[in-house]
C-alpha cells in the first residue's frame, strides 16, 4: 500500500531517512525547538504525499525488527538499545502524525 508514495529511488529515500536518524540520535535530549519544528514540517509534508497515520506502526515495527537482526549479527543487540530506538521512532512518529493532523501545517507546508 506504501510503494506507490515513494516518486524518488529507495535508495534516496533510505538517505533521506538515515539523515533524520543521525539528526536525532546526535541531538538526543537536547531537541531543540527547532529540531521539533522539523520534525512537525516533515509529518505535514508526509501528509500531503499521501502518508497515513496508520502507516507508522508499521514503519516502526519493520525499522526495529531490521536493526535488531543487523545488530544482532554484529554482537551489538541488547534491551538498551531496543528501548533507546522506540523512544526516538516514538518520539518521531507522534510528532509527525500530530502535525499531520493539523491543518494550518499542512496548508503551510502546502504553500512551499
């Protein structure tokens, strides 16, 4: 039901991905409010490419369920790290959906 929201090569999605992950997991608990607002701008854009909210539990699920076997090979797998990427896919997630939610930031992510 997703791959038709994907115009760009996967792989330049899979970028553009890694790039929100490294933004987050460097800021940590220092997110600032500009940080957020990003976030926020991304679930309005998301909206208007068609992104449901019912698609990011999915997204999460798959995102945590590839990390773990790829972690796992390496030896580097535990509870920890588990708990540290559902905080942020959570944090980033609700975020987004919120914005996607809220008409005047999609109308203004509509006007760019």
């Amino acid at each position: 039901r997703t791959r038709p929201l994907f115009e760009v090569d996967i792989f330049q999605q899979g970028v553009k991905l890694m790039k929100v992950f490294a933004y987050l997991t460097s800021a940590g608990k220092k997110l600032t409010e500009n940080g957020i607002q990003d976030i926020r701008n991304l679930g309005a854009r998301h909206k208007l490419y068609g992104v449901e909210p019912e698609f990011y539990d999915p997204f999460k699920q798959a995102f945590i369920w590839t990390l773990e076997r790829f972690l796992t090979i390496q030896g580097n797998w535990n509870e920890e790290i588990r708990q540290t990427w559902t905080f942020v896919l959570d944090l980033l997630c609700s975020t987004m959906i919120k914005a996607a939610n809220s008409n005047s930031l999609v109308r203004q992510q509509k006007k760019k």
